[in-house]
C-alpha cells in the first residue's frame, strides 16, 4: 500500500482545503486542544436534532481498479451520530454512488471517547476521477467528535 497526498488531511493548516457546510447550531473548529498529532485537530459540534454539520476534503485523483483506504483518527466527547464516508466523484465532480457504498462509510463508535484509529475503504466505481472524504454528523445526531491525521492508501490491482 503506498501513502497518496491528501492536502491538510492533518488540520495543520487550519480549514485550508476543506469545504464546510454548517446550518446555525452546529460549529466546526480547528484547534489545539482537539489535536491528537502535531498542533492543531477539528472539533464538531451539532447541537441541532434536524441539522446536519458536512465537511468535504479537497478532491483527490483515483485510478480504475486501485482500492483505497482512508484512515483517521477519531473520538466521540458526547453523544453519538458521527462518521465517515468515502466518496468518489466523476469528470464533472458529481458524487457517483457506487457498488461499493455499503462499505466506504464508518461511524465513530459511543464507546470510544479515547482517541481511536478508524477506516473505511472502497474500489473507484467506473466513470471516477477523484475521492473526497466527507466528515458528518447524522441530521438527528447531537453529537461532539474530534478528528485528525486523515490517510489515504492506494493499492494497486496486482497486489490485491
Ligand atoms: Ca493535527
């Protein structure tokens, strides 16, 4: 498996690269309280019971038949409803629901509240070009989770 660039996958930069989609009572935060490596990690918070808290990494390029995985670390301070997913997207970066959907998502386990190293992984569906990897909260999720040192993995089809 080789290590493939994903830029600020590691908060070092702030929100630099991540594209944020928050409704009024949930937050998103950068600091160094929730950083579980280096200085600075992400906090979420959804406070809401019909809102949702998304944010989308930067798109990174995938090529047919390599298999991918994200990996991160994670822990859930209060309540529950918080995940992961892996998505791959087309030439004109519309998300493609593949085959593979049912296992490239991972939500953040209630018992888990030390730091915890998760994965989820897919193989590109056809027509893709690129992976982002979207953190979310479930819309009737309260919940508080921190994140950091987000990963990609690529391996190619002859090592599979
Ligand atoms: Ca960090």
């Amino acid at each position: 498996m080789q290590s493939i660039d994903l830029p600020n996958g590691d908060f070092e930069e702030d929100l630099k690269d991540w594209k944020v989609s928050v409704k009024d009572s949930g937050t998103v935060m950068v600091r160094t309280k929730s950083a579980k490596t280096g200085t600075l990690g992400l906090l979420v918070t959804d406070r809401s019971e019909t809102d949702a808290v998304q944010l989308v990494s930067g798109p990174v390029p995938v090529k047919m038949g390599c298999f991918y995985r994200v990996s991160f670390q994670a822990r859930l301070i209060e309540g529950s409803g918080s995940g992961v997913r892996l998505r791959f997207l087309d030439a004109d970066r519309k998300v493609l629901e593949g085959e593979h959907g049912r296992d490239s998502s991972v939500e953040l386990r209630q018992e888990n509240t030390d730091w915890t190293n998760y994965t989820c992984s897919g193989t590109p569906p056809a027509g893709s070009v690129a992976l982002q990897i979207a953190i979310r909260t479930n819309g009737r999720a309260v919940v508080k989770a921190e994140f950091d040192d987000f990963q990609i993995l690529e391996l190619p089809p002859q090592d599979q």
